[in-house]
C-alpha cells in the first residue's frame, strides 16, 4: 500500500519510466515488421497509439523483474498482451458492439477508418499478437514453456477468455444481472488477460510453480479491482482526466458494481478485493514492491 | 493431369477419403476441446460445419504425404489452417463487407447468430487458430520450426495476408481495376494461405529446401487457379450444385477475371496458370501424382 508522498512520488516514476520502454519496444518492432504504410496497418497502429496505458506489458515486465527475468525475453510477449488489449477494444467499439465513438478523448477505429476497416484493423491485431511472439521469442524458449506461454495468451483472447465475456456482456445488455454475472463478465473480459501478463512474465523468467499460482490468483483480483475502479470513475471521475463523458454507463442502461452495489459499497468491495489480492503475495518468493505498487495506481487512478 | 475416367474416378475417392479424415479429426478435437457449449461456440462450429471442402487441410496432409510425412504432426496445422479459412468466410460475409446471406446453401454466420455474434465467433476461430497447432504440436515440433510454421501462418493469416486482400478487394469496390490489382487481390486472399497450407504440409514432412521452394509457386498458382475458377463458375456454373445464385458477381459489379478477359479468354488464363504450376512439381523429389490430382479437382470442379 502507498504509505506517504514519497513512495506515490515513485511509483508514477515508475510507471512513466515503464511506458516509455514498453513504448520504444512497441514502436521500433512495428516499424521494423510493417516497411510499407497501407490503409490497415495506418487504422492497427493509430489504435495502439491512442494513448494507452500499456498496463498489461507494465504487469508482464514488473512479475518478470520481481523475479529477476531477462527483459529482452520477456518484450516479445509484452506486445503480444498490448496487441490482444488493443484488438478487443477496437471490436468492442464497433456500431455492432458497444458502438462507441470516442476512447481516450480520440475517435474510435471505425469512426476514422470506417466500419470495414476497423473489422479488419481488429483481425490483424489479433493475428500479429500470435505471430510477434513466435517470431521473436522461439529462440529463446523451449516448446514446452512455448506451448504454455500461448496457451495464456490465446486463453484469454479467445472464446474462452475475453470473447466469452463479450458474448455475457452482450446477453446482460440492458437489464439487470445477478453479481455471480457480472463477475464473470469481468473476469472474462478483463481478468484472464491481466492474470495472463503476471503470469507469463513469471514464466519466462522461470518463476516456480507456487509464485505462478500466486500471481495468477493476484491477478484475477487485481483485474477484478481494475473494472470496479472503472466503474466507480464513470460516476465520480473527472471527464477530461478520463477522455470519454461521465455517466455513459449509466446512460445505456449498462449493470455495473455501482447499479449493483451503489457507490459508497462499491468503494468497500473496492478496498475488500485489493485487500485479498495483497494477500495471495504474502509468501511471493521475489520482490512484490512494484507489483503491490500497480495494485496501488489501479485503484487510486483517475483515469 | 486427368488421363481417363478411372483416374477422375480414383481422384473423386481421394477426396472423399481425405475429407472424412480431417472432418473426424477437426470433430474430436473440438469436441474435446469446447466440454461447453455456447452462443459463440455454436456459431463458431456451425461455420466450421457447413459443408467446406476441407482443401487447405488436403492439400497440407497430401503435401505431407507426398514426402511420407508423419500425419499426426501434421493434423493439428490442418485444423488451424481450416480454422483460418472458415474466420475470413464468417468475417467476409459480414453486412459490413460482402454482405452475403447465403454460403453452399446454409445462411451465413450472421444471418443465424445476429451480426455482433458473427464478429466474436470469427475471432474466436482465429485465435483457436493460433492455439490448436501450439497445443498440440510444440512437443514435436524444434523451436525454429514452429517460428517457421507459424510465420507462415500467421503472414497468410494478417495484415499481410488474407486481410491485405480483403483490404484491396474493399478499395476496389464498383469500379473497374487493372489485372495487376486483381491478381494482388487473389494472391493475398486467396493463394497465399494455400500455398502456406502445402509448404506447412511438407516442413512438417522434414522437406527439402528446394521442394519447399517449388511447393510455394506451385500453391501460389494453384491459389490462382482457383479463383479464375470460382469466377468461371459464376457464370456457368449450377446454381444447386453451387449453393448460390449463378451470376451473383456480374450484379453486384465485382470485377471478375470474367469481367477483365471474357469467358472464353479467361478459360484459356486458367489452363495456362494450371500449366505453369505443373511446371513447377517437375524436379519435386517427392511423389506428385496427388498432388496434380487436386490441381485437376481444382479446376474442373463443378462447386
């Protein structure tokens, strides 16, 4: 937990530093893998540059730093996550979906590049996810931790991660649902790939099968606590912090943690779930500071 | 090529067999791999189940074949081959692209399961893609070849690929293009996943350089055969044996090799294409007779 000024000073230090080396990696391996500029690669690369915050590549290097891990082998992996992250949003965004025209203060894929496009864009997001870490990591691991890694990833991008939740999310629409729905929901759609980045940056760094455990359970929680902070930020947030208006969850008659809860228990649920999430790296065999701090920033951020 | 009526009929009971053998592998894979079944899964499986040809698995387990491949190292690359190909059918049928409400006589995707259904179910598709061939070959499979493997893969798959294509073919919508764009267009929708299907077949089968090489430009021109068949049979094709409605490129004025040659002239483009691919199994130091089998099933097929 963040005790005084000094260690929040530190922690935004970190995250800045962090998203910084996420981001030159991301920009240099594009830049490399796609020489000539077309219509989709323009649509897939202004959505991964829309401003995000690049938290489950942080996630991955953090649990592979806790744990003293090569970063050069974990990067490869860590644009996969951000890939995936990228492709849910930008299908998610669509007029068949949740048809949303703006995310981070930016217009959303298909409202630049129309409907098609961003279809498109979304696919070869997905696609690249898969191949970037093959492409660039085969070398350094063995098939059976290979076999493992994709199995995280493509777990949670596919139709028994985040696909699932979407599908959930799309039935729940517009009328109330019990709280065991809405966790799965979450723990679909944002949970599995959170959990996916501790963990897979625990793998590579050869983490032993108890911390793995750890951290997997740690980061259901942590994407647990992330989507009630969401959803607590779109009745109290500030709407130039968070780039999209307050209250549109309320507006399309959307179930959240404060439909279900009401605001002041949402915030309790908030505090009782990092709480727990805290507990699973009690006996964590590396340095949990920085993930404790992550844990920190998600539930304190403004946007 | 086709010499007389017991090769056609043994060819026709290659097929056959083939099919049966990747349907029972793709049906006890899924089966064992989905115990749930959803909204997603359902749509997703009902697409794989709709009467495909299975010719991208075929033509990698006679590829194979041909080099006396082990076959159950190759099966889980023909499921994720399949599963490519049936992502780009859901997806390109979508209202937001081609807008088709039929495909072999079953109504599309979208039709049976709404339109956002459809977008997950084919994402869903793409990402087992990429998991099935992890999940089951890494543990025979060296790291460098699964690299290869899937950069094969995932290159006719992306934005360099299939969607490259869709991309072009968008772009050209309604309004006559020159030659060059419409081969560029079949090269990436069509040929490169084809020719990525026979190159995986026989890297799997321990190929050689050189017969990987000829496998390529012969996939590639098989890959193009095929389309100036597909347009061949929109205008003369049977409309029950099509699943369609004959004539249905003319109406929506897709530029055709049809509209580019005329009939007469794009039927010799297709013996010629078929020729030159021929050409390239000459020096090929496994046995190519089934091999130029399918290239004979390909160009006189009649669906």
């Amino acid at each position: 937990m963040i005790t005084d000024d000094t260690d929040a000073e530190m922690m935004q230090a970190y995250m800045r530093e962090m998203r910084v080396y996420v981001d030159d990696f991301i920009r240099s391996f594009l830049f490399a893998s796609i020489p000539t500029e077309t219509l989709i690669t323009r649509a897939a690369k202004s959505s991964i540059f829309a401003g995000g915050k690049r938290l489950r590549p942080i996630l991955c290097l953090t649990a592979a730093d806790s744990l003293d891990g090569p970063r050069q082998q974990i990067l490869p992996w860590c644009l996969a996550l951000e890939l995936v992250h990228t492709y849910t949003l930008v299908h998610d965004d669509l007029p068949a979906l949740d048809n949303d025209d703006t995310r981070r203060g930016f217009p959303t894929c298909h409202v630049t590049y129309g409907e098609p496009m961003a279809i498109l864009a979304g696919l070869g997001l997905l696609a690249a996810a898969f191949s970037s870490p093959v492409s660039l990591a085969a070398k350094y691991q063995t098939p059976s931790l290979i076999r493992r890694l994709f199995s995280l990833l493509s777990t949670a991008s596919g139709g028994r991660g985040v696909l699932a939740g979407q599908v959930a999310d799309l039935l729940a629409e517009s009328h109330d649902i019990p709280q065991e729905e809405m966790l799965f929901i979450h723990h679909h759609k944002t949970a599995l790939l959170i959990s996916a980045a501790l963990q897979i940056g625990a793998l590579v760094a050869g983490g032993r099968e108890d911390d793995i455990e750890r951290l997997r359970k740690f980061g259901e929680l942590f994407g647990l606590a992330f989507q009630i902070q969401d959803d607590i930020l779109d009745v109290i947030g500030d709407e130039e912090k968070l780039g999209k208006p307050v209250g549109s969850d309320i507006r399309s008659h959307k179930a959240t943690f404060i439909t279900l809860l009401g605001l002041e228990r949402a915030q309790m649920f908030l505090h009782t779930v990092a709480e727990r999430a805290r507990q699973h790296l009690i006996d964590f065999s590396g340095d949990p500071t920085k993930l404790l701090w992550l844990l920190d920033y998600v539930i304190n951020r403004d946007h």
